[in-house]
C-alpha cells in the first residue's frame, strides 16, 4: 500500500487571514463604480481615476488587486472585465448585485463579525442589546430592498405551490413583509386574495412601493407594527413566516406560533422560509448561516428541521414538510393547523 | 468546433464577500484558544466553553462555521484537528502562527481595510497622516516579534549567500533592524563581523532580546532612531535594507540610498528584502502586496526590479542583482557600489 505523504502548510489559515482584505477590495470597487466605468470603455488608470474621482495611485492597485482575484483582466496597461463582473457589477446590468453587497457588508454584519470573539464569548450578538431584532431597526429598510433579487426564486416557488396544490387563498397574512415579494406574488397568482402585510411602518414603505409596482396595491391592507404584540386578526388561510424564526430563540418562536395558529382558520397553513442546516449543522453550504445570527442577534439561530418541527408541534400545529427550493439556499416548510 | 458555454454565476463574488467573515471565525478561534483547548483534549462543546471561557452556543456556532471552513472535523457532537491546524494553531505548537496572525490583523491592516475606498480615492492610507511609517509607531515593536517565524528563511539565505560568495562581512549596518534577525544570522555566520542595528528605540529592545538569546550580543552596536536622520558612520561591508522600501515614494528611496551609499565602503554591497512584483504588477501572487502599502502608508509601494534598479543608479550605485528565495514569497537585490 502506497500512501501519499501531504506536510501540512499554512496556505488555507493564510488564505483565510486574508479573507477581509478581498471583501474590503469587492466593496471599494463597487463604491467607486469601478466596473461600471470600465464597462462604460475606459480601460486605463488615468480614465477611470477621474471617472471613479479617486487618485490613479489608489485605482491601479485596486485595480491590479481585483485582477489577481479574477474581477478583472489586464492586459498591457488597460483593464477589463470577467464575464461575472459585466453580468454582476455594472450598476447598469439588470442582475447587479451591487445592492445585496452593500447590505450584507452594512454595519450589524460588517461590524459584527470584527467583533465576533466578544459575541462568541457573549454567546449572542456585540452591538447592543438586540441586534438586528431592535425595534424598528433603520438597516432593515436597506435589507428590504437589498434581499428583493436573492427572494425572487422562493417567492415564486411559493406562489406556484399554492397554485399546484389547489389551497384556497383568500386572505393570506405577511408577517415580517419587508420588501412584500412573497405576498405580492400570491396575489398575483390569486386575483381573489388580499394581503395583510405586517412589519415595522418604516419597513412597510418599501413592501407599498413594491406593490403599487405590481399594480396589487388595491388588494393591501397594512398593519404597522411589532409582530409580537400587533394584533394579527382572524381567519387566514395561509400564514407567510419568512427569514423571521432564525433571529429568536425556541421559546419567543413558539410564542409567535401559538399566534400564527389562533389567527389560522381551521385547515389553514403556514409557509415558512427558512436556512435549515443538516442536524449535523456543518452541511449544506447554507449551514454557515448561524454564525451570522450569533453576529447579529441575541439568541437566533439557523434551525434544523426537527427543531422547526418541534416547535410547531408545540404550538399545536398538525404536522411539516420540508421543501428543497431550486436557486435559493433556502427551505420551506408547509405547516399544517389540523 | 464544440465551444462551451458557461453561464456567469455571482459565486466568486459572494465568495469574496464572506471574506472577512472567514478571517473573523480564523480569528475569533485563535483569541479564545480553541485549537489549543481541543488539543488538550477537550471534543465537546460544553468542555470547550468551559476551557474558553465562551458559552456553549458561541463555541458551537464558531466551531461549527470552523468545521465548515476544514479548520475542524465533526464526528456526531465531537470537534477534532485537521492536521493544518494541529501544527500551525496551536499555542504549543513550534510552528504556531498565531502571533503572525495577530499582526496581520492589528488595526493598522484590520482597520485600514475597512477604510479602502477612502484610501484608494486619496492615493494614500486613510489612518492618519503617516500610517505605520509614523515615528515609534508602537504597531513595529508587536510587528518585529511577529515576522520572526517568516523571516528565518531569507535571513539564512542571506548570511549563507555571503558565505557562499565569500563576501568580506566585518562592519554591518541593519537598518530598520526590527527583531533583528537579519543581522543575527550574519553575526552568527561571521564571527569577526560587528553588527550595527538601527531602528526606533522600542524596536530595539527586540532585536536586543533576540540577539541576547542567539549568544551574539557582544558584536552588537545599537544605533537608536530613524533611519532617515541618524547618522550611519563609514566604512560598512554590507547594509541590510530588509522590507523598508515599500513605505515609501521612489524620491525617498532615493534619499535613503544616497546616505547607504556614502555609509559603504568602496566594495560595499546592499543586500535588500522586498516583495518584487513582475513587471505586469499582477504576479506572482505576493504583489498583492501593493495593496497592503496604498492601505498602511502615505505613499509606498510594492516596487518591480526595474523600478528599484533604477532607484540605486539614480543613487549612485553600479549594479543589481536579484535572487529568489526558497520558502519565501520575497525577493533579495544585491546591490553592488562599485
């Protein structure tokens, strides 16, 4: 038997170490527009530092930086873009992600993690008291518009089911709406449905004008406020609990439950979206989603399936099930009331 | 002819977007000591927290993010070493490399990072007006002990070199000694040989420890202050120029080279560490060490040989070669004056 002998090397701990310095170059690159100047043709350091007003010295090493990690390519003196880069990270293409960057690299992520050995100490997140979970908290008018491409794929996966599967769909409950994707798809799919959007009033700003967009703002009704304490109303068939549970603890989910359930009719359903981890919780890629709620949150969590479960029956739901979601890290789950 | 399409996916970008959380995690592990504590034995989370004094749901999430990352292995609800991280994280280890990371992540680079945008639209670092080069900066003293583990194999080459190519080595001037090494090696290598160690004078208590322990101490003389106004003296063999030149403009480098000059004797050489990008400035894979210079100084650089080539004739000197050097990501100029 021949075995390979390998010496271990420090390339993946340097290789970590250096991780900060690349997402400190993607973010400078986009905040200069950088790649949109190059898409625009200037292709030299003396055009695009005026086009990006910063200094030549300051754009060739950005810019030699960002070829040696593949965003751009170079050739004698002019730069270029990769075919990701174009698609990606000119302001001016219809899938820029520009907008996701910046608020996964707004201050309770970015901060965040350069505090993360007081959170992992602390067992819960550094900034303040409650994180990301405050009241009203201005970054989620951000996220609401910065999450609006990445919940795409789930929200139509949604409404289709609920087509598919024939589920009556007349009033549906949004809970936590943000930007409103997933209500304003079922109510496009549903001419017959109204909508109850409920979120923090600076928030619900973003799912109106989302709405008025797709012309379905006449099926709205809005209720602005905290979902642990807004009373929710009655009858609902279908109660949408999207990227909510993660920020809590079991209990303060279980509690939001016992709500959801009252305001259910009879054989309605919960759908909810979620990062669930493997009960390994290092599997799949998505599993890496708990650190970020240790960052960002006192007690949150990326909940495995069982837990989920557990938690639903506790609340005195019927029975879940899990759905793998085709383009999205994301699960959902249909609960179902009886 | 077959062509494949690849369709452009946002991967690589949102791989360079999660950097900073890898260097966090990295980071975060190194600061609570979990590498070592699960050397000691120590596999599940509870005993980890305890050892760590961190929570139980900080270590988790953090060892399970590290797992993800292959710092770590899970096996049911144990954690145990990949074979990189036995060596290299920890504390125990003679290969530990957890105070080179401490420095490549104290704020001057940690911090400077996160203000790259600025940086790069003012063409210098946005720290203050000086970045690292700043009189006595106390950041050199933390700097000096951490470079050492990395700093062995060019210093051995050095003194190995002047021994191979019987160089006459009596008189020695290490400017910007730092901990010391460089000159250590050659004290060692040459017994006849004085050393002359210049550098702010709480970096030399560095070198001055480090000299201690090497037996050399005797064949020492210190020369505490800034390179660019102590007087050198006359009659040097060699001057050791080791990682300076990159805090600075081409101008002063000049300057420097002008008084190193008049320092050496008639057959005097300068023997000079750097990071020497290919012309292109996009290889090797250390000149992305330009970035770190427009991110921690008002206006150095990481230089290619025709640049520092050109700097010592405008100095005066007559020649230069340049050397790779095994285990090291540096280059060594060796400058003749005649």
């Amino acid at each position: 038997m021949v075995m390979e002998q390998v010496s271990p090397t420090p390339d993946r701990i340097f290789e970590a170490l250096w991780g900060h310095q690349r997402t400190a170059a993607l973010k400078a690159g986009i905040d200069i527009e950088l790649f949109t100047a190059i898409k625009e043709g200037k292709r030299q350091v003396s055009a695009l530092a005026e086009r990006c007003k910063a200094t030549e010295r300051g754009v060739r090493m950005l810019a030699d930086y960002l070829t040696m990690l593949g965003f751009l390519r170079k050739t004698g003196n002019e730069y270029s873009l990769s075919s990701d880069s174009e698609v990606f990270l000119v302001t001016t293409s219809p899938a820029y992600v520009g907008g996701t960057l910046e608020f996964m690299l707004a201050p309770p992520l970015y901060d965040g993690f350069r505090r993360l050995t007081e959170a992992v100490r602390k067992g819960g997140t550094a900034l303040d008291e409650q994180g990301t979970t405050a009241e009203e908290h201005p970054e989620w008018v951000t996220f609401a518009r910065a999450m609006i491409p990445m919940m795409m794929a789930p929200a139509k996966w949604i409404s289709n089911y609920l087509a598919a599967h024939q589920v009556k769909v007349d009033k549906v409950l949004d809970i936590a709406a943000g930007h409103g994707l997933f209500g304003i798809e079922i109510a496009k799919q549903f001419p017959q449905s109204t909508i109850v959007a409920l979120d923090w009033p600076n928030v619900l700003t973003v799912a109106k004008e989302q709405a008025q967009t797709a012309g379905v703002q006449e099926r709205y009704q809005w209720l602005p406020g905290n979902a642990f304490s807004v009373e929710y109303g009655k009858g609902y068939d279908v109660v949408l609990l999207t990227n909510f549970l993660h920020h809590f603890d079991p209990p303060t989910c279980e509690e939001i439950l016992r709500k959801v359930h009252r305001a259910l009719k009879e054989n309605g359903r919960v759908v909810t979206v979620e990062f669930v981890p493997n009960e390994d919780r290092v599997s799949p890629a998505s599993a890496d989603f708990a650190l970020v709620m240790l960052v960002t949150t006192p007690a949150g969590d990326a909940y495995t399936f069982p837990e989920l479960n557990d938690m639903f029956t506790k609340a005195g739901f019927a029975r879940s099930e899990i759905h793998e979601v085709p383009q999205s890290k994301e699960h959902v789950l249909v609960t179902y009331k009886t």
